[in-house]
C-alpha cells in the first residue's frame, strides 16, 4: 500500500507581487471609503453656499478665500488667488487691474483682474517662494502691499471685508477721490 504525502506549500507557490497588490487594494478600499479633511471641508461650509446667479469658474466668489478649495485636492490648484476693489469702504469689485507679484528668489509675475475683480494664479505659470511682495495698479493708480506674503497666496485669507485686528480689510486701488471707468457689460 502506497502512503501519499503532502509537501507543506512553498513560500513562493504565491507569486512575491501579490502581497503587494493585496496591500495597495486594500489601501485604495479604504481610501476610497472617504479619507477626508475634516478642517477643509468646515472651511468650505464657512464660506457658505455658491450664488445661483454666477456659475462655477473665474468669476465666482469675489471677496472670499480663493486657496481654501482651490489647494489641488477636488478644484482647479491655484498658487495665488484674490480679488480687488475699487475702494476700502466698496462693495464693487474692479476690473483689468494688473497684479504685480515678486517672489523671494526675485521671479516675477503679472496677472490681471477679470469683471469680478478676481485673478488667479496656476501652478504652471508661478509658484512663488515665500515671502511674496505685491503690488496692484491701473489707470495711473499703484498700492504696493506695506508687507510681504508670507505664507499663503489666497488673498482673503487675512484681508477680509472689513477691518479687524486681524484683516487689514479688503484690497483695493483707490484712496483717494476719483472714478475709474467701468470696462465690463
């Protein structure tokens, strides 16, 4: 009578990839589950609902921290975003204002305003290097920022509607009075 016997399986019956695959599905399974940003997302809820009357994209949310959606994760990244007013006290953003940015290793980049008064930077045309100088001008006009960016690009970030012992206030061309003509229909 003949006796069968099992060899114990080999280590290497399973092929040295397959742990590995196993790992990465199981990392994408529960990332897929909802690996989220608990302060991002409040940050977005802050902000409050998108007006129904102006649709997504450049023109969308003057006034309001550009950065906190606009970071690369679900939005279009931006590197430098905001908006200027014509005024400190104004509520009517101004267009085809042209924003000066200077960077610590000196590169520099212009960009302008569009009719709600907002610009926007992408990663591929400038990506500065903190600290950041900026200056804005139009129609003879300049404010140069008394300090520099330091951290963040998203304007609204510290310039807020109205000032604060946090916010210097809005960013605006005029400080004294005059009227720029109105390009946009």
């Amino acid at each position: 009578m003949s006796t069968l016997t099992q060899k114990p399986a080999s280590r290497r019956s399973v092929p040295r990839w397959s742990s590995a695959v196993q790992f990465a599905g199981v990392f994408l399974g529960i990332a897929g589950m909802g690996c989220t940003n608990p302060l991002q997302e409040g940050a977005i809820a802050d902000l409050g609902p998108e007006s129904p009357a102006i649709p997504l994209g450049p023109l969308h949310r003057p006034g309001q921290p550009c950065l906190v959606c606009h970071d690369g994760a679900e939005a279009t990244e931006l590197t430098v975003a905001g908006t200027i007013y014509e005024r400190a006290d104004a509520t009517k953003p101004i267009p085809d204002v042209l924003v000066h940015l200077v960077d610590a290793r000196g590169t520099a980049y212009v960009t302008a305003t569009n009719c709600a008064g907002n610009f926007f930077v992408r990663p591929g045309d400038f990506t500065p290097e903190y600290p950041m100088r900026v200056a804005i001008e139009r129609d003879g006009f300049r404010q140069e920022m008394e300090s520099p960016v330091n951290v963040d690009g998203s304007c609204a970030s510290c310039h807020t509607n109205d000032p604060s012992p946090r916010s210097a206030g809005r960013v605006y061309l005029l400080s004294v009075a005059a009227t720029l003509e109105d390009r946009c229909p």
